[in-house]
C-alpha cells in the first residue's frame, strides 16, 4: 500500500494459503462412506497396512501406496491445492469424480490399480 491508501499499480492480492480440504471416501461396493478432514501440514496415509488412515486392501495397493496433503500457495511458490504424493510401484492417477463438472474446482476421485 502507498500512504495513500491506495494499491500501486501492477500489483495483485496475494492467492490465500488454503488451510482445511474436506474429503469424502466412498467404497464402491458397499457404498459405506468415510469423511475426513485434510489441515494444512497434516498427511492422510492411503495403503494396504491397517496404519494408515484409508485402508485399502485391494491387488495394486502397495502398503503404504500414496499421500494426500495440502500445500498453501502463498508458501509454495504460489501454485496451492490438493496434492498426492505417489509411494508405490504400481503408480496413481487421478480422474474426476462422478459429481465433478470436470473443472479443476470439482470433485475428484483417486484411481488406485485394483481399486476398480
């Protein structure tokens, strides 16, 4: 801001960091539903092993097969979202979720080998 109150021209608002992402799992089979809430430097775990936080004990998923986690776009070189970290050998996709517009903005589901 200048002492004028007023922007200097060329500048933008900062992106707001994201804190919180609210995430739903549904099984496919028995359409029992889990909910979970992602904060900010917090890590939900996906795999095999009954220790981590979604347990998927399906033909593909390794162990411990891939994080969810949040990155802030104001600490990370402004790019922020939703990310997954891939941990196996059998590899993630992503793919939109059947409630998605297919915008970035949408629902997302997790494509796990085997998981289908």
């Amino acid at each position: 801001m200048t002492t004028n109150g007023k922007k200097p021209s060329g500048t933008t608002e900062p992106t707001p960091a994201i804190v919180q992402c609210e995430l739903k799992v549904v099984r496919e089979t028995t359409g029992v539903a889990q909910a979970f809430t992602l904060h900010a430097g917090c890590v939900l775990r996906i795999g095999r092993s009954p220790s981590n936080d979604i347990v998927l004990d399906l033909d593909g998923v390794s162990q411990f097969h891939a994080e969810l986690f949040l990155r802030a776009a104001a600490s990370e070189g402004g790019v922020g979202g939703l990310c997954i970290r891939d941990n196996s050998k059998n590899g993630t996709g992503i793919r939109h979720g059947p409630q998605s517009s297919g915008s970035m903005g949408g629902s997302a589901s997790c494509f796990i080998p085997g998981d289908e």
